[in-house]
C-alpha cells in the first residue's frame, strides 16, 4: 500500500510540475507549427498569385513593346517614302533648272553664231566686192536684185 500511495505522490508530483507544463509546451509547439504550415500555405499561394500577376504583366509588356516597334517602323516606313518623294521633287527641279541653262546657253551660243555668221558674210561681202558696205549701198543692192 505505501508503494501506491509513494507512487500516486510521485505520479501527482510529476503529473503537476513535469507532465502537465509539457504537454501545455507541446501543444503550444504544435500551435507554432500548424501556424508557420498555414503561414507557409498562404506564402506559396501568394507567391503563386504574385508569379501569375508577373507573367501576365510581362505578357502584356511585351505586347506594348511589340506595338510600339510596329508603330515605329511605319512610322520609319512613312518618313522614308516621304524623303524619297521629296529627294524626287528636289532632283526634278535640279534637272529642270539645268535643263533651262542649256537652253538659255543654247540660246547664246546660236546669237553668237548667228552674230559672226553676219559678220564673216559682212566680211566676205566687203573682200568680193572690194569696198565696204554701207546702209545706202546695202539699200542700192537690194534694189538690184529686186529688179
């Protein structure tokens, strides 16, 4: 009997100071750990949810990027057929400005010719008739050969 009752002390004393603090620190424990798993739960599931934000958000990036690059080239496009239309109007105009020298040297060079063509006739006249033509022996010819 005073083994039992020894036993039941010990049994009470250990149920009260070291059984009942450990099992209060072992569930407090198991508390710590259900909240860190459920913790851990909702961390990968944001992190899930973050990823997801992520690649739509890099999706929809790269699909501006790709807009604003097919903006810029035909905007290039558009500018290059612009300054090819303009380097076209400006050679056109080059041409047709030497084209009008030509024609105005042309011009030129044919009174110059016609000039000393008159001058060679002139001269040629003078020696074939061996005296120098006036006004008034230029009218007295014409009058003979009119005749």
């Amino acid at each position: 009997m005073a083994q039992v009752v020894n036993f039941a002390i010990v049994f009470g004393v250990l149920y009260w100071f070291a059984f009942k603090p450990l099992a209060k620190v072992m569930a407090e424990r198991s508390g710590k750990i259900a909240k860190s798993l459920d913790d851990a739960k909702k961390v990968e599931e944001k992190l899930a949810e973050t990823e997801k934000d992520y690649n739509r958000q890099m999706a929809e990036a790269k699909k501006q990027a790709n807009l604003i690059l097919e903006k810029a080239a035909r905007e290039a496009d558009s500018r290059k057929a612009g300054m090819v239309a303009r380097a076209k109007e400006e050679i056109g105009q080059i041409i047709n400005q030497e084209k009008e020298k030509m024609q105005a040297e042309k011009r030129e060079t044919l009174k110059e010719i016609k000039k000393e063509t008159a001058e060679l006739v002139i001269l040629t006249v003078e020696k074939i008739l061996g005296e120098k033509v006036d006004a008034k022996k230029d009218k007295e010819m014409i009058k003979k050969i009119i005749r």
